[in-house]
C-alpha cells in the first residue's frame, strides 16, 4: 500500500503487537502524530488540498513495467 502510494507512512508496532504493549504504542503515536502535524502545518492549505485531490485522483492508476523495469526497482 506504501509502494502503491495508497497510505502516507506505516507506524511500526511494538514486539508482539500493539495490545502486548499499550503504553509504548500510545507513545509511539503521539510522537509520529505530532510530527506529521507539525509538518502539515507548515504547508499552505490550498496546496495540501491540492496534494490531497492529486493523491486521490492517481489511486488504481498505475504503469505496467518491463521485465527490466521490475528487475531495476528491486536492486
């Protein structure tokens, strides 16, 4: 979904799942929260809408790639 372009960034879970520790994911979220905010905040908000309609207009398109292509992008 990340490669695809479908979601912004994937927030990593602690060992064993976000329920064996609740109180290091709450931390882990808050922090990648804030971040994110702070960084959006920053953007003029005409831009960011425009991010957001170019973000959602481009989801199922996609370009078909050759044999080389495919072999490139995983090197």
């Amino acid at each position: 979904m990340l490669k695809n372009k479908l979601i912004d960034g994937i927030i990593k879970e602690p060992l064993g799942g976000a329920h064996a520790d609740p109180e290091k994911m709450y931390k882990k979220l808050k922090t990648d929260l804030k971040k994110n905010l702070n960084r959006l905040t920053e953007v003029p908000v005409d831009e960011l809408v425009e991010q957001r309609i170019d973000k959602f207009c481009n989801m199922g398109v996609y370009k078909e790639s050759t044999a080389k292509e495919a072999t490139a992008e995983k090197a």
